[in-house]
C-alpha cells in the first residue's frame, strides 16, 4: 500500500534538495577502463549459457557486454527523455506550488543529469551505441504524447523498475569498471525516490481500478518491459565483435536473451503487479508468453 502522502512527498522533495547526487561530483569520471576492467556482469549478457557462447574468445566475451551495456545506457536515456516529454506536458496541468508539481521538477532535473551523465560514460567506453529503429521511435513518441497520464506514469514505473534492477546488479559486482558502477549507484539512488513518488501517485488509480483497468495495467507493463528488453540485443553487436556467422548468433542471443532476462530482471516488476492485482488469467497468459514470465 502506497497511499499519496502530501508529507511523504515534501520528504522526499527535500532529499532531493539537501543531498542531491551530482555526477559530476559523484562518478570519478578521470578513472580510465583498464584492461581487467568488465561491463557487465556475464550472466546478463545476451548469449550467457547457450551453447554459442562458449564458441567466443575471452575478448569477444567481454567485448559483447561493453557493447550490450551501451545499448542498455542509451536506451534508459532515450526512454528517459520520452519521460521527460511527458512530464514537461504534465506540469502544465498542476498548480505550481503543489507538492506534485514540486517533485516532478526535481525529478525531471534529475532525469535531465542522467541522460547526460549516460552519455558520458558511453563516450568514456567508447562506446557506439545503436539508436532505435522506426518502429520503438514511433511508438515511444505516440505513447507520450497520446497516452492518458496514468498509463505513462505506470510505463514510466515499469521502465525504472527494470533500469532499477540492472543498476543494483552493476553496482553490485567489482569486477565491473568503477565509472559504471558508480553511475549505477547514482542512478538507483535517485531512481529508488522516483519509484517511491510514482508508486504513490498511481495508487488511487490502481485503489479503485477494476477488472478491466487492472488488466490494461498488466498489460501495459508487460509492454514497455518487452519495448525495453527488445532495444540491447542488436545484430550489428555481432558483426562487431567478429563472430562468423552473426546472424545466428543474433537469433540465438534474442531467444536466449528472453529466458535470462525472466530470470534474473523481471522480479520487482512481478511483484508491483501483484501488488496492484494486475495479475489474472489473461494478462499472466501474455507475460508466460511474451516475457517468458514464471507468474
Ligand atoms: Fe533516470
Ligand atoms: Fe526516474
């Protein structure tokens, strides 16, 4: 249970305010990569554990989660900058002095130093990350501009669910290079309060959703999860790393991507959508299917 607090909100507005994390400040942006140095733990990489990815060298290995990492980077900040869309829209509609219009501005200023300090670390692995095809673009520009608010909060949420995870899982492994790591830990600090306000607000929608909302819900979750998961793993990462045959190796890692991810990302968002009830035999019919969920 999340109920809207007005003093929750002032908390957390004032966190925001009195501790903020500066990346340029925070990330000890002059550490270079080092040749030990990792991206990614292997477990998250796309090809982990399939047959195929034995067949590549130690290089090609860590090669493939530098450029995978890139993809993840850049597409928070892309999906970030929807957000950031959106929100500018939304604050139109709210009294500038209400504890809602206070913290979304924060929470765009932060959103703003994410996308640049993404793109920081992506220059500093020199990193060539792969923008989006038509088809993300076109959605993404639709969704925040048509959708209701509701729905864009819950995608919002489902998306910094997930980047949320992936920060936990980076910052976590020392074998991964600093810069990263300590993007990933600014990340899910500030990420851990926007989860916190969104949750919050979409609670007396959620309160008195019924079947039919519910199962919109669970739906558009599932979505925006398989839209993010569906922008890391590129053929071209293939071709760059030097495999043979890279269009089998793009096949395998897509299918065996699906499985890893389910295993290892999917947790928290499983959860908030049992939180919310938007569980019921259709949705969990399509998260088995599309997401390779165990719901
Ligand atoms: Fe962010
Ligand atoms: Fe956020």
């Amino acid at each position: 249970m999340n109920a809207f607090s007005e003093q929750k909100i002032e908390r957390l507005i004032k966190l925001s305010q009195a501790s903020p994390s500066l990346p340029d400040t925070f990330i000890p942006w002059e550490e270079s990569v080092e040749p030990k140095d990792k991206f990614i733990p292997d477990f998250l990489t796309s090809l982990y554990d399939h047959p195929l990815y034995d067949s590549l060298t130690a290089t090609q290995k860590v090669e493939l989660g530098k450029h995978e990492v890139v993809q993840v980077m850049y597409s928070y900040a892309w999906s970030e900058n929807l957000a950031c869309l959106f929100f500018t829209k939304h604050l139109l509609t709210l009294d500038t002095t209400s504890v809602e219009h206070r913290f979304l501005l924060r929470e765009l200023i932060e959103e703003y130093q994410h996308q640049e300090m993404f793109a920081k670390v992506i220059k500093k692995m020199n990193g060539k990350p792969l923008a989006p095809k038509w088809f993300h673009r076109w959605l993404g520009k639709m969704t925040a501009n048509y959708f209701p608010a509701d729905l864009m909060f819950m995608s919002v949420l489902a998306i910094e669910l997930i980047a949320d995870t992936y920060g936990k899982i980076l910052r976590k492994d020392k074998a991964v290079y600093n810069v990263l790591r300590k993007v990933s830990e600014l990340h899910n600090i500030e990420e851990g309060r926007h989860i916190h306000y969104t949750k919050m607000w979409l609670d007396r929608f959620t309160q008195k959703a019924g079947l039919f909302k519910r199962t919109i819900y669970g739906m558009v979750i599932l979505l925006n999860i398989y839209f993010m998961r569906t922008l890391y793993v590129r053929k071209e990462i293939f071709e760059r790393i030097g495999v043979d045959d890279s269009s089998q190796y793009f096949k395998a890692a897509n299918k065996n991507y699906s499985s890893n991810f389910a295993k290892y990302c999917l947790d928290d968002a499983i959860s908030f959508t049992k939180e919310i009830n938007a569980f019921n035999p259709v949705t969990r019919f399509f998260w088995r299917r599309i997401l390779k969920a165990n719901v």
